[in-house]
C-alpha cells in the first residue's frame, strides 16, 4: 500500500506546479491600486502608504511599496494618484498613475460606479539580482543597460450596498502598449491577472468605537 501511495504521488508531481505569479498587491488594503471606480465612495480624502515584502529571505523574492491618495472631485465623482514600486526578480518597475470614477446610480442603499485609470510604467533592470544562473539569458541581456516605458489603461466597475456590501470587478490592462522595448511589456504581463474580482461584507462589531470584522474575497 505504501509503495502504491508513492508511486501515486510521484505520478501527480508531474503535473504539480508551485505558484509563478507574485502576490504583490494589496488591493483589499487600497481598493483603488485595483478598482477606480471606487474612488468616489470615499467620503473624505485618504492617503495611503502600504509596503509588501514577499516570500522574504529568498533571492530575486517580490518586494513592492505604494503611495496612494484618493479624494472626492464632485458629488457624484473621485479621483486618485498613486506611485509605485515593484521589485520581481530582476526586473523593477516604477508606477505613476491617475485615475477618475463617476457614480452614474445611487437611489437607497444601493450605488453602482465606473472608473478608468491611466498609468506610465518604467522599466529596468536591476544587475545586482542578477543570478549566475540567469546570466546568459538571452532577453535579459539585451535588456541590461536598456530602460523601457509603457502606457497602460484600467477600467472598473463597482457596487455598494449601504456600508456592509462591495463588489468590484476590474480588467486590469484593457490597453497595455510599450512605448520603448516589447520584452518589457511580455515579462510584465506575467505578473498581471486579466481581470480581477472581489467582494467584501462588513460586519459591525462595535459600533461606538468603529469595530468592525471585514472578510474579503478577491
């Protein structure tokens, strides 16, 4: 039986694989880094700063901050900037982004919003996380010394019921065009999903003092 067992988890190895896609974001801290559209829900303006390090002490792991400021611009509108910095593996890519929302429905609990968000992507290679093992890379050394930029374009759309339900959906990169060197781009494009999805439901736990239990599932 035991060898049976063995022989049976052997065979399913080769099918198994280890996650490849880094989990940098932190989309349930700052809903806006994914969902524009939530901008305008905001009912106050909000700075944000959030710092992620990833699978820390392994070599090339994904390390990554984000500046994040989001505000009302009319009644029914928001708007956002946000910098960022993502370190995954050699590459590092620096973030600069703006984005709008419009609640175009709102009538009792119920409010539903869009939003679109530009953004620039600069690219490069940093040499000091370049392994022995990747060093003859053929991409790679042609994109040493060799800076890229891109143009990327987000849209969202998100749902609120009252101050307990969210819901939002997002296509990440509906436009995503190098301006400098494609290989930049089809790294990057790994590391980014081709939509994303969450909700959210608040739970009060004490009220008075602004306790509350949020489970969120993106």
């Amino acid at each position: 039986r035991i060898t049976l067992v063995m022989l049976l988890f052997l065979g399913m190895g080769a099918q198994l694989k280890a996650q490849q896609v880094p989990l940098f974001n932190q989309n349930y801290n700052i809903n806006f880094l994914a969902y524009p559209s939530t901008a305008g829900f905001n009912e106050e303006p909000r700075l944000s700063l959030i710092y992620r390090g990833q699978w820390s002490g392994l070599e090339g792991s994904p390390t990554g901050y984000a500046l994040n400021y989001t505000s009302r611009l009319a009644k029914d509108m928001g708007f956002g900037l946000t910098i960022q910095n993502n370190e995954i593996g050699v590459v590092n890519q620096t973030r600069v982004s703006g984005g709008i929302s419009y609640s175009f429905y709102s009538e009792n609990k119920h409010s539903l919003s869009i939003g679109a968000l530009t953004s620039l992507s600069f690219f490069s290679i940093n040499q000091d996380r370049i392994s022995p093992e990747t060093q003859q890379d053929e991409i790679l050394q042609r994109l040493i010394n060799n800076n890229g930029l891109a143009l990327s374009f987000d849209f969202s759309v998100s749902y609120r019921y009252g101050d307990n339900l969210q819901i939002d959906v997002a296509v990440p990169t509906l436009i995503n065009e190098s301006l400098s060197d494609d290989e930049y781009i089809q790294i990057n494009e790994d590391n980014i999903p081709d939509y994303l999805a969450g909700i959210s439901y608040s739970i009060a736990l004490d009220p008075d003092n602004q306790i509350y239990f949020t489970p969120n599932v993106t």
